[in-house]
C-alpha cells in the first residue's frame, strides 16, 4: 500500500460578507453609479455585526433618527427578500433605482 501525499494547494479564504460588500460599493462606484442605501435581511446583518464587530453598523448619532450606516451608506433590514442588496442610481434611465445583490457565491 502506497502512502500518497496529496499536497493541498493553497486554502480559500472564506467568504466575508463585509468584504464583499465592500467590493460591491466600491465596484457600483467605479462604474459611475451612486450607492443610495442597502438592504439587508436580519441574518445578513447579524452577520456583518460579527464579521466587521461594532463598527460594521454605526447607529446614527441623532437619536430622533431611526437609521444605520455601513461605511457611507444607509442600511436598512428587509424581511421580505434574502441577502443583501445595493441600491444606486445612475444605472438606468430617467434616475430609475436599480439594485445589486450580494451573496455567498454559488457552489
């Protein structure tokens, strides 16, 4: 019986919620749009609270304003759609609001 060493490549980082939706703004940016808010279901944002710890979602400082940010932009929870989505302008036409998800990669 021949003992095989099956050298293992370099491991994959896992998949970071706060990264990429880092990537996704910075991304929607780089392509002229404008980031207006996002949304994101209850499980994503708990867990970018874990990923990006008490930062991640800064609570404004205004406390008659009930609203959240990620980095620049406000971040809203929607129950009714799963992921995370990034809301910009400056896609389509007539100022429509178009919007991008972001979630684990498939596979």
């Amino acid at each position: 019986m021949a003992n095989q060493s099956h050298a293992a490549g370099p491991k994959a980082e896992p998949w970071r919620l706060t990264e990429a939706l880092n990537a996704k703004l910075a991304e929607v940016r780089e392509r002229g749009f404008e980031p207006k808010w996002i949304e994101s279901s209850l499980e994503d944002l708990t867990l970018l609270i874990r990923e990006g710890g008490e930062e991640a979602i800064r609570l404004d400082p205004d406390p008659s304003v009930n609203r959240a940010w990620f980095g620049e932009v406000e971040i809203r929870h929607n129950g009714d759609q799963p992921f995370t989505w990034v809301f910009v302008s400056g896609e389509v036409a007539a100022g429509n609001i178009s919007a991008h998800v972001v979630e684990p990669p498939k596979g």
